[in-house]
C-alpha cells in the first residue's frame, strides 16, 4: 500500500465523482491508517505532521463514503 498515491487517486475519484471507486480507495486507506501504517501527505507544499495528516486522511474518507453511500453505492443511504 502506498498512502499517498491511495490518497491521490481518492481525490481524482471524488473530484471525478466516480463512487465506486472513491468507495474502494477509501475504504483501503482507512484500512491502513488503522492498522498502523502512516498516513499521506494531505497537503501539498506543507508538512504538517503525522497526526494531521491522519485527521484529514480519515475525514476525506469518510466523507468519499458518505458521498458514495448518498449515490447508493455500497454505504448505507442517508436519510
């Protein structure tokens, strides 16, 4: 895994709003940020630190998910 390039596709995926895959990206980034791994860059031209980075990470997942969830795609609906 490699958290940047995940981190990187998941942007184009939501910016594209392809969900499905914005829905997998996700998913495998939070994956690895909850098993330890360290998290990508959130920013460019900025170093932020690790515990940022993870907030943002985790934030910009969750919201891909939710949207793929309001697209009907894998997550539960909204309500």
């Amino acid at each position: 895994m490699d958290p940047q390039v995940t981190w990187d596709e998941l942007l184009e995926a939501y910016a594209n709003e392809d969900w499905p895959r914005a829905e997998e990206l996700a998913t495998a980034l939070i994956a690895w940020l909850d098993s330890g791994g360290f998290p990508p860059q959130t920013i460019t031209g900025r170093t932020l630190g690790d515990a940022w980075n993870r907030a943002i990470a985790l934030a910009g997942c969750r919201l891909a998910m939710s949207e793929a969830g309001w697209m009907g795609i894998g997550c539960e609906q909204k309500s």
